[in-house]
C-alpha cells in the first residue's frame, strides 16, 4: 500500500503536536500501515465507504 508523502507529513505533524516526538518517513510510514491495517480489521469492507467519504470531505477544503 502506497501512501501519500503528504500525507506522511500530515501525520508526523499531528504527532509531534500530540506527543512531542518527532517521527522519521520510516517510523511514521509504518505506523500509518499498522494503523490502516488496524481500521481494515476493524471496518472490513466498509473502508472502502470510509476512504471515500474521506476523500469527498477533502475535494471540498
């Protein structure tokens, strides 16, 4: 799974603000893969739904 590296960014900001610690490209990637693997799990096939509603909410910033 690819991520974007705007959003790898986005995440390691959101981190630092949250806990103080700044992540590396390769601590926050895999963070970000353990956590979607995580949603996947949980969610099933409704990511899908999710990623899409995400996706729509962002064409309209």
């Amino acid at each position: 799974m690819i991520i974007k590296p705007e959003r790898i960014e986005q995440y390691k900001e959101t981190y630092l603000k949250q806990y103080g610690l700044e992540l590396s490209d390769k601590e926050a990637t895999s963070q970000l893969l353990n956590l979607m693997e995580l949603v996947k799990t949980v969610y099933g096939d409704n990511v899908i739904r999710i990623v899409s509603i995400d996706n729509q909410n962002q064409r309209c910033e």
